[in-house]
C-alpha cells in the first residue's frame, strides 16, 4: 500500500501530525505532499520543526487567489503527481480548498479517500462547508470526531460502513505537544512584542475567515469588540495577526486599536502556550475553539454558527455573532459562568484526565491508521 497524505495550511499540518507520526510506527509506505495554500516560509518551517515531521516530496506552491483558481490549480498539479507515484491511497483533513481539489483528482483516478474530520456541519453557505460536504460524498473513509457527526453523515445518506468515530486527532496534537510547550518558562514573547505576560491576565484574539477580514464591518466590529473587551476585564489584548488579516487591516484603513497588542504569527508550541495560559479567547477559528475546550480556557467565537457545537454544550464556547456588543456580552457571560469542563463526552479520559473533552483520549491518529491498515493492506 502507498499512501499520499496531503495538507495545504498550518491547522492542516497540526491535525495529520498524529496521524503521520503513527505511519512511521506502523512503518507505512507515504510521502507527503504540501499545496502551499496558506504558505509563509517561517511560518511552516517554524511548524513542520516544531512537530518532527518529515518534510514533503512535493511543494506545490499554490498561494493564495480566488477559490476557483487556488483549487483548479491543485487538481492540474496534484494529478500530475498522483500519475508518477501512484498512490493507493489519500490522507486528507478538514475543509480547506486543498481539501476538496486533492479529493476530486484522486477520486477521478480511483485512488480511496480518507477524511479526517468528517462530517463537520455549520449549516451556513460558508466555502468550508462546501468543501466539507462535497469531500465527504467523494470519501470511502470517514473519521468523525464524536456520533454527533456520525449521525449526521448517516443522514446525508453515507453507508455507515464507510463511518468510523475515532475522536478528534486535535486532541492527540495537543496531549502530545503540551508538555513541550509547559516548559517554556514564561509564555512566548511573540519575537519580543508580547513580553511579561502574567497567566490568565490577558485575552487572545484571532481572525482570519473570509467571511470576517474580507468585509470591512466585520472587522471593524471584531476589533472593537476585542478593544472594549479587554479595558472592561483589566486585560492585556495580545493578538498574533494573520498575514491575511494585516493586509485587509490596510486595505481598509482601519486604525488600529492602541490596547490591543498585534504581534507575528507565532509557532504552534508557543500557540498552545498563548491558549493555556489566556484568560479568555476570542476566535473566528475552528480549530481554536476545540483546543481552547480541551485547554479549558473559555472561548467567544465570532461567528454565526459553529460546527464545533460540542464545544457549545460543554459550557466552554459561546457563539457571539460579529456585532460589536453581541461579542462583549458573550465575553461577560463566559467570565462569569461556572463551567464544569469534566462533564465532557464518552470518548474523552474522564474527570481525572487534565485534558477532559468532548473530542476523545489523544489515540485517533493510531486508531486511524490501524483501521486503514487493516481495510487495505
């Protein structure tokens, strides 16, 4: 058997990390393969590191441009690889658009699909949403995180034979990775812009959808929101900013809010850190929401909808919507709520276990690649 694991942004790269780590084990024969969708040199050298990842076979070097030329220009290119190598098999996560045009090619030349985190549903018209519904008809593995997503998918009409509850492979990145990222002695300084940073005295903000940088209201509300947020709690605002973000932020005029702290992209230990040790969250991401859960730490999502809703139902996530004051009140409530995180789901390690959550135990990359091994090999 030959497999192709293929990722295009950082989340990506996080998430098939366990994923990848258990192929080595099983010593499997993969390469990997790296669309360059989101792609900043630093950045992913900083990730791929951090992670002991093998680097990939083939870099693609999409960038960034409009949902249709990013992923018609991964399906020219990524067949053209799929044609060499020859691959039995393709290990894909998510939603990206690297998602769906790595699917379609391998799909039209008969190569099984596997999809890690499927079954996700936001039920808005979001392009995420797209690329997750078409990946998952196209898919003969599905890997959902809880049977909240396998019911779902079963009611879409997907064999339930295709479906596997495995957890969520965020879950084992974070368990893994944590340690690492405790003994830092201070959290990171964000190359020295975020310095003396006191646990739980500051809050962290991050946004980087389409559907909020792209409009100007949007971020402007969410900026505000993360002004006033932080002066009414007596927090720090450290935001590490997306290069996305940053040049909608001048395209747009916006000033700036002075209290709010905009610094690099940081690496993922130094995330993970930044996440831990926040007072509260405010995030359009949804990976984010689900570590922020698995952290403990209280979460605002700045969105209409989420397709994390056990995130929501465990107490630790609130959906706030883009207006200004909708993300301040939400902000006030998490902060005052009691939240009782070990009353998390079935899969997860129970109360004793500090990472307690609703996405399982830090084993769905193993239990992942032993159901391929034992279904194809």
């Amino acid at each position: 058997m030959k497999i192709s694991v293929i990722f295009g942004t950082r989340p990506e790269i996080i998430k098939l990390s366990p994923v990848i780590r258990a192929l080595k084990e099983e010593k499997l024969n993969f390469f990997i393969i790296h669309t360059n969708q989101h792609y900043n040199e630093n950045m992913d050298e900083i990730f791929l590191k951090e992670l002991a990842l093998p680097k990939a076979k083939y870099n693609l070097n999409i960038g960034s441009g409009t949902h249709g030329n990013m992923t018609g220009r991964m399906l020219i290119e990524v067949e053209k690889i799929f044609f060499k190598e020859k691959p039995d098999l393709l290990i894909v996560q998510g939603d990206t658009n690297t998602v769906l045009a790595v699917s379609l090619a391998a799909s039209k030349l008969g190569i099984k699909i596997a999809h890690v985190e499927a079954g996700l549903r936001s039920y808005t018209k979001i392009p995420e949403e797209i690329n997750r519904i078409l990946t998952d008809r196209i898919s003969d593995f599905l890997f959902a995180p809880t049977e909240k997503q396998n019911k779902i998918l079963q009611r879409e009409g997907i064999e339930k034979e295709k479906i596997f509850v495995v957890g969520n492979t965020i879950v084992d990145a974070v368990i893994q990775n944590s340690k690492l990222a405790s003994a830092t002695p201070t959290p990171p300084s964000g190359g020295g812009s975020a310095t003396s940073l006191q646990p739980k005295k500051f809050l962290l903000a991050t946004a980087h959808r389409e559907e909020n940088v792209d409009n100007k209201t949007n971020l402007e509300n969410i900026l505000k929101a993360i002004e006033k947020s932080a002066k009414k709690h007596n927090l720090k605002a450290i935001y590490p900013i997306h290069p996305r973000t940053e040049k909608r932020i001048k395209e747009f005029k916006i000033k700036k809010p002075k209290n709010i702290k905009f610094i690099e992209p940081v690496g993922y230990l130094d995330m993970l850190l930044l996440m831990k040790n926040a007072k509260v969250i405010l995030t359009d991401s949804g990976g984010i929401q689900e570590e922020a859960c698995i952290l403990h730490t209280p979460c605002v999502t700045m969105r209409e909808a989420t397709e994390r809703p056990e995130t929501v139902e465990v107490g630790g996530n609130i959906i706030a919507g883009t207006e200004t004051e909708k993300i301040v009140k939400s902000v006030d409530k998490i902060l005052t709520k009691k939240i009782n995180w070990h009353t998390a789901a079935p899969l997860s390690g129970g109360a004793e276990s500090p990472y307690s959550s609703p996405f399982g135990k830090g084993n769905s990359g193993k239990s992942i690649v032993e159901i391929l091994k034992k279904s194809i090999t």
